[in-house]
C-alpha cells in the first residue's frame, strides 16, 4: 500500500505551498507521487468549488457547506485517492478531513459527532497515515494570506503546468472564509490545536514561521521515514 500525507492549517500558513515542494521533492527523486487539492481533484470536486466561490450563491447554511465539501470528498477519495493508494503511490494532499472538523464543527458550531459520522461515511473509512499541521496564529495567517493571494494562484497555476491533476483550479474557495471574523478563524486554530495533541502519532506540528526551506526539510524527513 501507498503513502497517504495530508496538509493541513490555516489559510496563509503556508500548507499549499509545502504540498507542492513536497511532491516536487519526491518526483524528482523517482517516486511515484501525487498532488491533489480540497475540493478538488475530480470534475465533480472542480463544480462544487465553483459553487462554493459563485457570487450568485449566498447564505450557504453549515450544513449545505459540511455536505457539498463532503461530496467532493467521496468523488475524491473513490475516482483518485483510493487507486492511487492501492498502487503504491505517495499521495500528498492539500486539506482533508480535518479541516472539515476545523471548519465546520469547531467554527461553524455543527455538532462534532455528526461531522465526525459525515467524513466517515464520505471517505469511506480512508484516513491519512500522516497530517502536518503548520502551526501559525490567525492573525499572523490573515496577514499573510492577504499578502500572498498572488503567490497563491501562481502556485496553483503551476500545479495545472505540472499536469498533477487536470481538474485543479488557480484559485482557492477560501476568500469566502478569509472574510469571517477574526474569532471565528481562532476557533478553527483551536480546533486543528485539539486535533493534534489527541493523535501525536499521526500527527506532526511545525511552527509555520519558519523559513520555508527549513519547513520543507523537516517534511522531507519526516515523510520519507514512512
């Protein structure tokens, strides 16, 4: 069986970015790797992104929002994720369940057991052998995120030239988050902060300060020991 490695913080931790060196790294070294984005990935996960960004569709409630990310994740995690497991490959991915945890029950107040329920049934019982967790507060996230908006399509616009996957879009979903009030992005910190201390064993927490070169070092051996 293949390598599953997820990436998760939050927006402006830089997490986008290290999914890309990391594939980029393992690529480059002959291994059979893959790069995939949530909601993403598939034909399914790009429409539902689109909506997810749609100008003309406003007032998405919680639970609209907990189950279209959870529909492009079953399209993921059956059309892409799973094959590419089972083929042995190193599948790295940018957000995965537990921002769904993050997002949509610590933020957004749906009750942890029914989004707990929803990502199983949507995975199908598929979890990440390991999540990195860049560790940034809010509010040094929002100033970043800010910042480097144009960085962030160049990134993806460069995952599309790398035909990583056909279906990946040169923007983010996450504006729409990025507007939220600064407690409401907190509580997401202290969500992903939980996660990880409940599961140090699938978890690995790096200060999202560090130089981006430093951070991608500690990934690569912290992924090739798997």
């Amino acid at each position: 069986m293949g390598v599953f490695v997820v990436f998760e913080g939050l927006d402006g931790s830089g997490k986008s970015t290290q999914a890309r060196l990391l594939y980029e790294e393992l690529r480059n070294e002959g291994i059979s790797v893959a790069l995939f984005h949530e909601p993403g990935g598939t034909a399914l996960g790009a429409e539902i992104r689109r909506s997810l960004k749609s100008e003309e569709i406003i007032g998405i409630t919680p639970v609209s929002e907990l189950f279209l990310f959870a529909a492009a994740r079953a399209q993921l995690v059956k059309q892409e994720l799973d094959p590419a497991i089972t083929q042995n490959q190193v599948v790295v991915c940018d957000r995965f369940t537990a921002s769904t945890v993050a997002y949509q029950s610590f933020a957004r107040g749906i009750p942890l057991e029914i989004v707990t329920k929803i990502n199983e049934i949507a995975t199908n019982g598929t979890i990440p052998d390991l999540t990195i967790f860049l560790d940034i507060s809010p509010e040094n996230a929002l100033e970043r995120h800010k910042s480097r908006h144009d960085l962030r399509k160049s990134t993806f616009e460069h995952e599309v030239a790398l035909n990583v996957n056909k279906y990946g879009v040169g923007d983010s979903n996450n504006e729409r988050f990025e507007k939220e009030p600064l407690s409401f992005h907190r509580k997401v910190y202290d969500g992903y902060a939980k996660m990880a201390k409940a599961n140090p064993e699938r978890w690995f927490v790096l200060d999202a300060t560090l130089t981006p070169d430093a951070l991608a070092n500690s990934i690569k051996e912290k992924v090739k020991k798997l």
